[in-house]
C-alpha cells in the first residue's frame, strides 16, 4: 500500500482522487459576447469545425456557445494517499469547451469555470486543483428516485426529470467529451490548472430539463435544443498540473 502511494505521488498522470456519483447533466447556451468578456486570455472558442466533429449531438446557435452544467450528488470522495473520505455532498459545475492557446499551441479543452458547493470541506479541498469552488449554504435539493431540483436563491433554479424507463451505460457525447478532454481551471491566483477525468458509468437515462442560471449579469435559460442525461458513475481525477507538466511531462522533468 505504501509503495502504491508512493507511486501515485510520483506520477500525478495516474487518478488521484475517486469517488462515486449520481449526476444530472444538461446543455446550456451562453451568449459568446457575455462568455468573452470573462473567458480567460489563454481560452479561446473552438471552431464551428471543431464544435461539429466532437460535439455532434449539440445543434449550432447563432451568437451562442455550448456548455455543460452538472450536478452531482457526490459520495465516498477520498484521495488515495490520505484515504480521507469526505461526507456525501452536492456540487455544481459549468463547465466550457475552450481552445487552450499556448507559445503557438492550441488544445481543445474543457473549462471549468465554476463550481457551487453546499460543503465547506469540498470547497477548501478543490483549492488544490485551482477549482474556483464557492460555498453556497444556502442549496435546496429535492431528490426523488427519477427527478431531482435544486435551488440556490437568486442565482439558480432547475429541474429536472427521467423520461425514459430504460437505461444504457454510455452518456450522450456532449457529455462524454467534456470528460475525454483535458480538464482546466484557471485558480483564484490566476494560475492555469490541468488535469485528466475518467468517468465509468453503471447507469444512464435519458431526462429533460427546465433551469434558469443567473451569473454575471446573464441570464441563462433552458430552451427546445436542450438535452439531459442522468447517471450513476464511477469517477476518478488526476493530479493538477501545469501547462509543460501534463502535455509535456518529459521536458518539464
């Protein structure tokens, strides 16, 4: 067991965090000229080329970016060198697919811009992935076997619900290509983060949404091209790494 530690500690490519979840995801479109003018410099908007071929499920909206909102009921979250397990909790991300520009080099990634979480704990520990976690304890969630809502007053309300009775084990592409790409935050210091996701799922069904996010003077709606996923998966997440440290881990050792 140490010799595994010691491993995992000495190769931060490898999972370092795991955990199990019960997600709902949805597509959200935010308005290009609002994303912009908080979109970090290094981030750019992928192409309607590139959108196309790795974002097949999502239809085009003119003046409007694609973007994922998730919300997990989060449960036996640990690191595997502690082997601390935090409590069951509920978090939210947003994140964006985004070119990552680099002396010359452009990656396709995906941005988490922000995360709300009812967890203090979870909040202090995502400081270590540069995650820009805010604390919000002021979240309603209502959980019932096929719907779920949340409610974060004057900032969020969703709802969503199952629509279908069968389930596969594989989540629409728009989903699953948020976790195949590299994943980057940029951190309260204005540092850039990045790090790899692996997601397992047991269990996804197909859902409907109904949401309304408020953030930063936009106001963001579901609308008829919105899709939903519900699963229950397996997680795990690399370590944090610079830019050099995880595209190019031989020339930055």
């Amino acid at each position: 067991m140490e010799n595994s530690k010691k491993y995992i500690a000495s190769h931060p490519h490898v999972p370092f965090l795991v955990g199990d979840n019960l997600s709902y995801f949805t597509v959200g479109y935010y308005p290009i000229d609002a994303l912009k003018r908080f979109l970090p410099r290094a981030m750019s908007i992928p192409s309607d080329e590139i959108m196309a071929e790795k974002y097949p499920t999502v239809e085009k909206i003119e003046g409007m970016h694609p973007f994922m909102l998730q919300f997990a009921n989060c449960h036996n979250v640990h690191d595997l060198l502690t082997d601390i397990k935090l409590r069951t909790y509920e978090e939210i991300q947003a994140c964006f697919p985004v070119i990552f520009n680099h002396k010359g080099e452009q990656q396709l990634c995906t941005h988490m811009q922000l995360m709300y979480l009812e967890y203090f704990i979870g909040v202090l520990g995502g400081f270590y992935f540069g995650l820009r976690k805010q604390y919000r304890p002021s979240m309603k969630v209502k959980n019932t076997r096929t719907s779920r809502s949340y409610t974060i007053p004057g900032i969020l309300d969703v709802d969503f619900e199952q629509t279908s009775s069968d389930s596969g084990k594989e989540l629409d592409p728009f989903f699953a290509q948020a976790f195949i790409n590299p994943g980057v935050t940029r951190s309260y210091f204005g540092r850039y983060r990045f790090y790899t996701q692996w997601v397992y799922p047991r269990k996804v069904v197909k859902s409907s949404s109904s949401f309304e996010w408020r953030y930063k003077g936009t106001v963001v709606e579901n609308n008829e091209r919105t899709f939903a996923n519900y699963s229950e998966y397996d997680f795990s997440v690399s370590q944090a790494m610079n830019y050099n440290g995880y595209f190019h881990p031989t020339a930055s050792t």
